[in-house]
C-alpha cells in the first residue's frame, strides 16, 4: 500500500505572532499540546518530520552571519519584546475568543 509522507520547511507553530500576523490562539493552532506523532494521525499522515528550528536558523546564517537574532516566536514562544508573557498571551486568547461570531449550527450545506 501507498504511504503518505508530509515534511514541512517550518518548524511547528505552536504560539500565535502578536507582530501583526493573524494567527490562531495556542489551542487553535494544531501542534499545541500535540507530538508530532499525534500531529500525524490527525491529519491522516503516514509519516510526519518538520523543520529544527535551530536547523532553519543556523542555515539563516550561512547566508548571512550578520544575522544575530530572529523573530521565531510562533515557534519558540520567545518574544523579542518583554510584555508579551503568558499573561498577556491568555488576555489576547479571551479576546479573540470573544470576538468570533457564534454559530448557529446552520450551514450553507445543511440548508441555511
């Protein structure tokens, strides 16, 4: 039988960019809390690898060593600015929470 491989060129996302890209909260995003094993199942993957951070940095710099410091927070959860801690991460998650629509249960494919 056929198997299905899924490599990715990035590392996983596993918190949101507050820098201005729109990115899902923590337990929206689907490595959260997830190994890359579960990942793989989940999304019906015979085998799952992605990118070493480390590995995607370092090559970074064999381009350019000038290159001391990158913003790889979706990644790492290492902010380059110091407000954005756990708690401000939970403040921006109830927000979003709070601003999506809610649904009511009707679709475009069961008849609304």
């Amino acid at each position: 039988p056929n198997k299905i491989f899924f490599c990715s060129a990035a590392p996983p996302i596993l918190y949101p960019n507050v820098y201005g890209i729109d990115i899902p909260t923590r337990t929206e995003l689907i490595a959260h809390e997830r190994t890359t094993e579960e990942i793989a199942r989940h999304i019906g993957v015979d085998w799952l690898v992605y990118q070493d951070l480390e590995d995607l940095e370092e090559s970074i710099r064999s381009v350019n060593p000038e290159m001391d410091g990158f913003d790889s927070s979706c990644f790492s959860g290492s902010y380059v600015t110091p407000d954005v801690d756990a708690a401000f991460l939970n403040a921006l998650e109830a927000s979003k929470t709070q601003e999506r629509p809610k649904l009511s249960g009707k679709t475009q494919a069961n008849g609304a």
